[in-house]
C-alpha cells in the first residue's frame, strides 16, 4: 500500500498558501503597505485595511437592549450544535461537525446594485463593533421549532445607511458565501448554491433587523453563520440568512433560495404566522428547544403572530393578505 | 450452489434464526439505551430534539429493513443459498414493527394522542397519507404472518396477499422522499435500492422460461416465491 509520508518539512495542507492568494502576493503585499501608510498618515480607514476583527468564539462588547424575550434562553450549546445550514450537510449535527473547515478571516462583502457606495468591504467596515448591542429573540425555525438566543450586532439600518441605497431600491438582496472545498453539503444539489436570500428594503431598515456578529456574548462560530449574518426575528429562520458576502440593492423582488426550490411551500415574505400551515406540518405550535435533558421532548407552546413582533412590524404588511403573500 | 458444509448447515438450522432476531431488536435496544442515558443525565445521541431523532431512527429503520426484506429474494437468487428464505418472515413482520413505533412515537410526541389530528395529517399532507397508507397495508401481511394462517389461507392465496409488500415499499420511499426539505439523496439512494431489488424480480420473471401451462405451487410458500412479512 502506498501512503504519503508527511516530512518534516513538508507543508500539511492548512499551511500551504492557496494559490489565489500566492498569485495575488504582489498586490496584497503592495495594499498592506500602503495601509500600513494610510495608518500613519491617520487617514479614514473606510476602504484600507481592515481592522482586526475578534475569530469566532472571542469575547465581543455589548451593551444589552430593549429587545428581550422574557423565555428563557436557550442553551449556548444548542444554540451551537443544533443548526441548519444545509452548506455543510442537512443533518442538524452535521455544521457543527464540518463548519470549522470555512475560513472567514479575510472576509469580504461584496456590495452592488442601486446604492452609492458600491463596492468590496470588510466587516468591520459595514458593523461598527463599538456600538454592538445584545438582542435576546425568539428564532422561530419554518421546521416548527423555536429558540430563544442573545445575539449581538447592529441594527441593519445602520449598515445601509453607510451604503446609502439609491431612491430607485426596493430589496435589498443577500448572498451566502459558496466554497466547494470547505462545504461538503454543496456537492449535493439540496439548493440551487449559493443560498440566496432577500427583502424589502423596508423590512430591511425596520428597528428589528440586525446585523449579526455574534451569540451569547461571543463572535458567532462558523456553524451560526460567521462572520456576518442576518437576523430578521419575525420571519421564519431562513430568512436570516448567515456568512453574507454579498449584499444588493435592487428595484425587483430578488429570488430566494426556498422559493426557488419550492414555491408552494416557501413564499418571499415567509413571515411566522400561525394561521398559514407549511403544506406539510402546522405552524400553529412550535417545539421549545434548548432547555436540558428531555425538555424539549415535552416543551411546546402556541405559536405568535409574526413571531410575537407584531407591534414593530403590523404596518409593513398593512393592507396585505398574509395567506396569499406568504 | 454453494457446496454444502457441514457447518453452514449448523449455522442455518440453529444459529440463523435466533441471531436475525437479536439482529432486529438491536435498534430498538438502541433506542430504550439513549433515553435511558438521558433521563440519567448521561451523554447520548438523541440530541436537542429528542422527538425529531427518535421519528427519523425508527421510521429509518422501518423502510431499511423492509428494503432488507426485499433483498433476501434476490440474495437467495445470487448464491443459491435457500435457508436465507427461513428469515425472511420474521425481518418483514420487523419492518412492520419499526414502523408501528414510528407512528406511535408520531402519534404520542407530535400529536399528543391526538386521533382526529392523525385523521387531518392522514388526509392534508401527502406524505403522510403515503406512510400511512403504507403502515395499513402491511397490517393484513402482519396479521397473515404465522405459520396456521399460511396452511388456513392456502399456499396461492397467501403468495398473492404478500406481492403488497411491493407497492408498501414504493410508498415507504415516496413518503421518505416526500417529508424531507429540498433536494436530499437519502431518500433517493433508498428509490435506487428498491429500484434495483424490483429490477431484479422483473429481470427474473422475464428471463424464466414460460411453462406451457400454469402449475399451482407445492410445499410452504414462505419459504420460495416472492418476498412476504
């Protein structure tokens, strides 16, 4: 049998220099020194290099908010190891499992469309974590099962209003990060890869909106959708779409990942809403989990209108019939 | 044909029987075990959604070893070794078993003993119309399983009651394929392998040649003819 024998100065896999990045060495080495420059020169760092931004699992700086469910929350390591992101394999375990294997550091975020500020950003461009605020929200999976998380991040209106949309923008579309060598979900066809998600651009700059960066006091893990990833708190969860790298303007409704896989059963709003079943199972009631041992075999409750944010967010769909706009 | 030792002959009159049915039992036993270490605090594999786990292990369980059922046939075929014959009452009356616990645990965690929330699940989503009809018509297979009922319903008769076991596969498969979200390959890997287990009894039939006139079957019909639970 043979077997590659890993020398003492052969590189292991993670080491060796991604080719891109190694034909690229010229213009990386030359952008690092003309930030390097600008930081001298105490120049706005808008579009240099970006700041350090904590790798998932650091400690982050919030000052707690308004928004706060009064359930209890769930537990840190089901919120971590009970996920959908179907990138890294449909089984609830399987992101916790494979999603370490997605680099995030750089990152960046491609924004397009009708804004003024088109272009390539870091993170920390977009989310200015000193203003990072804890919201504790009920996520309520279209799966019938709800969680309640502290999440840390901004609201999404702040982000667009540093990329100021054009009067012609309506949506705001948003794209998750696609790479077939770290994403074993990706080689089977589950989704029309890259998930894509999207929104009123309304919706988008409502008080609930969040930019998110990361959960329970931490910088989200790559399971959660590091390093930036939405959260739309009245919707079904997956329209919180997670490891954004792109975000456009638009003035048509853009597609979306569920819809296009099945229209019937994912509408573009897909607001929670109790009276409106999945084709498949009732929405009426959820399963609580996060709680200890069986719990969550037992723990049920009544499903809320929009996900009990009604107040903030009635007046987005006046005049709309919610069993047709799905 | 295989050659006939001495201990493959041991093993068959035995050993084989008893050792399937450990065999069947085991994923149950792998259930009761992860509840137990749960309710006693200890790690275990049901994780954050117990009910979800437990649907999908024994609704998993049920429609692959009904696919196992179906292969006994086929595996006979191809090594010529006919005491497999012997266990396959007993893995069918096991897939029906399995599932009979998919529904129950359906039933009490899902919908609470809920009969007229069954009666509306039965009747508005399609795949679970699709399992349950599936779980109905493995109930007369079920019930025929015993030995007394083959002799009381006649070799023929028993035979042709069994041949469901054919569209209860394709409705487990379709009710798999059906509850999942997106595009997932499991349930298609199951349609690959009923696929091909069906695609063998065709080939069969069509390569046997024809006698000139019909001859009623001799002997136990569990024992040759096509697949019965």
């Amino acid at each position: 049998m043979e077997y590659k024998r890993n020398r003492t100065w052969s590189a292991l896999g993670d080491e060796v220099t991604p080719e891109p990045i190694f034909r690229d060495r010229r213009r990386i080495i030359a952008a690092a020194g003309a930030a390097g420059v600008g930081l001298i020169a105490g120049a706005g760092a808008a579009h240099a290099a970006p700041t350090a931004r904590p790798v998932p699992g650091a400690a982050l700086k919030a000052t707690a908010s308004k928004y706060k469910v009064a359930d209890p929350v769930a537990s840190e390591e089901a919120a971590t190891s009970y996920n959908n992101f179907y990138e890294f394999g449909t089984n609830k375990s399987d992101p916790v499992r494979y999603a370490g294997l997605m680099k995030v550091d750089p990152w960046t975020v491609t924004v397009e469309g009708e804004c003024e500020k088109p272009g390539a950003y870091a993170v920390t461009d977009l989310v200015d974590y000193g203003k990072l605020e804890e919201r504790i929200y009920r996520l309520r999976c279209v799966e019938a099962w709800s969680m309640v998380i502290p999440w840390v991040g901004v609201p999404m209106a702040s982000v667009i209003d540093k990329l100021k949309p054009t009067s012609k923008a309506k949506y705001v579309a948003f794209e998750t990060h696609l790479d077939r060598t770290s994403m074993p979900g990706v080689r089977f066809p589950v989704l029309d890869w890259p998930y894509v998600e999207g929104l009123r651009l309304d919706e988008a700059m409502n008080e609930l909106t969040l930019m998110t960066v990361g959960l329970y006091g931490k910088a989200l893990p790559q399971q959660n959708g590091a390093p930036l990833r939405l959260i739309v708190p009245w919707k079904y969860g997956f329209k919180s779409i997670k490891s954004v790298v792109k975000i456009r303007f638009t003035d048509t409704q853009p597609p979306t990942s569920w819809n296009l896989s099945n229209a019937r059963e994912y509408g573009f709003y897909s607001n929670v809403n109790p009276e409106v079943d999945h084709p498949r199972w009732s929405q009426a009631s959820e399963r609580v989990l996060g709680g200890g041992g069986l719990s969550g075999l037992i723990s049920r409750r009544k499903t809320d209108m929009f996900n009990g944010y009604t107040k903030q967010v009635e007046k987005l769909y006046a005049g709309m019939d919610l069993a047709k706009d799905y | 044909m295989v050659n006939r030792s001495p201990a493959l002959d041991t093993f068959a009159r035995h050993w084989m029987k008893p050792l399937t049915l450990v065999g069947l039992i085991l994923p149950f036993a792998y259930v009761v075990a992860q509840f137990a270490l749960a309710l006693n605090g200890l790690p275990n594999a049901l994780g954050f959604n117990p009910a979800e786990w437990t649907h999908r292990f024994l609704g998993d369980t049920a429609l692959r070893i009904l696919l196992l059922t179906l292969a006994i046939t086929p595996l006979r075929d191809l090594t010529g070794w006919s005491p497999l014959l012997r266990i396959r009452r007993r893995i069918g009356l096991a897939a029906f078993a399995y599932g009979a616990l998919h529904i129950l645990a359906y039933l009490w965690l899902d919908l609470l003993w809920s009969l007229p929330a069954l009666w509306e699940d039965v009747l508005k989503r399609t795949y679970i119309t699709f399992g349950m009809a599936a779980f109905a018509l493995m109930l007369p297979l079920a019930f025929t399983s015993t030995n007394g009922m083959i002799r009381r319903l006649g070799a023929l008769a028993w035979r042709r009651l069994h041949w469901l076991i054919y569209p209860i596969a394709v409705l487990g498969v379709l009710h798999h394929l059906f509850m999942v979200k997106g595009n997932q390959p499991e349930p298609l890997v199951h349609g690959a392998i009923l696929a091909a287990l069906l695609g063998w009894r065709v080939y069969r039939w069509l390569a046997k040649p024809k006698p000139a006139r019909k001859r009623e079957p001799t002997g136990d019909p569990a024992r040759s003819g096509p697949a019965g639970v």
